[in-house]
C-alpha cells in the first residue's frame, strides 16, 4: 500500500519537536548514561550463567534447579516489565529508571546471602524486577526520543547489552577466583549499580527522557488511522508470539550454555566464560540489526533471523565440538539471537502501536519475551533430563525459530508505523 507524502510527513516528527530544548551534548551524555546502565544490567544477568556450575555445587543444586535459577528470574523482569509499560505513560521516566536500577541492582547484591533455592530465587526475581521496569522506560524513552530511527538508536542499546554480555563473565570470573568465592563479584555489581542511579540522576536531562509529553501533544494533529486504537490487536499478537520465541530461544540457551560446554564437552571454566563472552561480543552487532530494521522490511528480517538461527543452533549442539568452533557459533548465536532479535522484536512491536501507546507497546514485549524467557532454562532441562543435549537443542532452538518464522509471514505491515514509506 502506498502512502501519500503528506501521510508521511505526518508520521515524522520534526526535530524542534522531538528535540525541543535539549542541548546536543546533553542527548549524547544523556544516552550514553542510559547505554551504561542498560550494560551495567546485562552484565548482572551474565555474570551468573558461567558461576552457575560452581554456585550448584556449592549449595548442591539439580540441573533442574540450576535451569529455574538461570532463567526463573525473568518471571518477574518480564511481568514488572509489562505493567510498567502502564506507568512510563503516565510517570517521569527518569525517575522509574533510577528506582529500578537500586531494585536490581540490591537484588544483585543479595544473591551471595542465599542457603537454598527458594531464597535465590526470591533475589534473583527483585534482580529481575528491576531489570524488566528499566529496560520498559529504557526503550520507550528512545522510542519516543528518536521516534523516526528508533531501531538504530535501539541498536546502541542493544551494543550496550552486548557490552555488558562480554564483560560480565570476563570481570566477574576472574574476580570470583582472585577471591576464591563465587560470591565477591555479585558484591561488587551491586556497588556499581548505587553508583549508576547517581550518575543517572545527575547527567540525564528530562527534557530528553520526558520527550514523550511532546509526542503525545502532536499526535492529535498526525493521522495514524492505519495502526489500530488498540495495542491488543493482530500484529502485537503475531510479534508477540516472535518475543516470546526469542526469550525461549536466547534465555533457554544462554542459561545452560556453559553448563553445556563444562559437562558435556569438558571445557574449562575460562574457555566457557570466553565462549559466552563472545555471545555478549556478537550481540553488539544489534546496531547494524537496527539500522536495517529501519531501512528494510522488519517483518521479513525477522523471518529470516529466526531461519538462520535454526542453523545456528543445530550446529551448536549436532555437529561442532570444537573449542573454535563453538566460539564463532556463539558470537553468530549473539549477533542474531540478541543482536537481531530483541531490537528489532521489540521496535516493531512499538510501531504496531500509535505513539502515544509506545510504553505500552514495550511493556507487552517485556512481558511476552521475558516470562517466556522464565521457563526456558527449566524446560531445555526437562528436555535433556528425557533425552539428550542435542536432541533438547533440536527441539527449543531449531524447531522453535522455524515456527516463528512461519508466524510471523503472517504480520501485516500495512498496520504499522512504518520509516521512510510514502
């Protein structure tokens, strides 16, 4: 369907509108603080898949127990994250941002208190409570900010998250050993979070994370009688089944993963960490996904992620036994599975809402992706425990992206809001 110019016009905000008032050093100090707390967060969800083995031997843990830790806490990141979607539509986002990164960030810091299962998990859940409400006000404010490229900009979120996937493992490691416990850098990720809402506080303007009274101002006189009224309509239904594929995917591996290499192909621990840090590695490839997501056909791109993924994962746990191997595998599985998916999942899913629903848009991501992502761990455990590692990864992350792909070919873009059509 073709689109008029004046249609188009109307769905780009001019940048004195967009932009009104905020100083170009204030966006990028601004951003770039955002950026480092959104790493910050990905660096305290990493840091415990490669200390989860020594954590289950510790405290003597099941495998099955070990995959509800990995992934259980994005129980409460994905629904803390969907009902925020309904309060950074209405509060300071600024504010919520620093509330909840002191949430996960305290969250954090209990974990090392913990004797049993039940009282981690209870930490590990806070930790994703917080978690899920930043990374709502996160992308909403970039959704509205930058509203005609807000997959690119998502996209430096994603190089953030990507960051804090390497560096996680490769800080926390090496700390855990310098002080022969597991439990030392969890202390030390939960400081930096305290020094995070400071920083947070005091170098992220409000003209830039409010932006979105200005969107909501303009979006009478805009006619976006294309996208449906409500946010509960076809496509936030078909992307949603694609999120929720995603976090089974992404969450479902990288919580077994190093598990996967220790105990089945006999790394060492230091390999392991090195081969999740280079997930981390390919998932700052999100900034070119994003770009892409806003030059090409999103919902053609995510197909074709998915398929690609399903090669990805056969290889990783049918054929490739190779320390090599594995470590380029496991920077394809990042760039796609986090890079690819998850910013682009979640921007197509805000463009299949009108403007002044984009926090609500998000949240349903959150939820959708997240608390699939919450029983991922314990189902690819399941999965082996009735068979096998490679049968578990033919059936959660081949199969399931094959799926989604035939989903999501169902998506009309028609309903969306989409950049550059005319």
């Amino acid at each position: 369907m073709a689109f008029t110019r004046n249609q188009d016009d109307q769905e780009k905000p001019s940048s004195s509108t967009s932009h009104r008032g905020v100083h170009p050093v204030a966006v990028v100090v601004g951003f770039t603080v955002l950026c480092a707390s959104w790493m910050l967060n990905a660096m305290d969800r990493q840091l415990f898949y490669p200390l989860l083995p020594d954590i289950g031997d510790d405290l003597g843990f099941t495998l099955a127990q070990d995959g509800f830790l990995a992934t259980g806490f994005t129980l409460g990141l994905g629904v803390a994250g969907f009902l925020a979607g309904f309060v950074v539509d209405r509060y300071s986002r600024k504010t919520v941002i620093i509330v909840s990164v002191l949430v996960y960030s305290l969250g954090t810091a209990a974990i090392p208190l913990s004797y049993h299962v039940a009282d981690m998990a209870v930490y590990r859940i806070i930790s994703g409570v917080g978690e899920g409400v930043q990374g709502t006000a996160l992308y909403a404010i970039v959704g509205s900010f930058f509203f005609h490229r807000r997959a690119f900009a998502a996209g430096f979120i994603g190089v953030a998250f990507g960051g804090g996937l390497f560096l996680g493992p490769m800080v926390g490691v090496p700390f855990a050993e310098n002080f022969d416990t597991w439990k030392a850098p969890f202390f030390l990720f939960g400081s930096l979070g305290l020094v995070m809402a400071v920083l947070i506080m005091t170098l992220v303007s409000r003209r830039m994370s409010e932006v979105k009274r200005d969107i909501e101002e303009s979006a009478a006189t805009r006619d976006f009688g294309h996208v449906p009224a409500s946010p509960y309509n076809r496509n936030i239904v078909l992307f949603g089944f694609g999120a929720a594929s995603s976090g089974m995917i992404f969450y479902g591996f990288t919580g077994l993963y190093p598990t996967y290499l220790r105990e089945q192909l006999a790394f060492e621990s230091g390999q392991a960490a090195l081969a999740v840090s280079l997930l981390g590695i390919g998932a700052m490839l999100a900034l070119v996904a994003g770009w892409l997501g806003d030059k090409i056909n999103q919902k053609w791109l995510l197909v074709c992620t998915f398929l690609i993924i399903s090669v990805i994962a056969y290889l990783i746990y049918n054929v490739v036994t190779a320390t090599i191997g594995q470590y380029v595998l496991a920077f394809l599985m990042g760039a796609f599975a986090s890079g690819s998916l998850f910013t682009n999942t979640a921007t197509a899913m805000q463009r299949s809402v009108r403007p002044e629903l984009v926090g609500r848009g998000q949240g349903l991501f959150m939820l959708t992706y997240y608390v699939a992502a919450a029983f991922s761990g314990s189902t690819f455990a399941w999965l082996v425990s009735h068979g096998d590692w490679g049968q578990a990864g033919l059936w959660q992350l081949t199969i399931l992206p094959l799926v989604a792909a035939a989903v999501l070919s169902f998506v009309d873009r028609k309903r969306m809001i989409i950049p550059g059509v005319k």
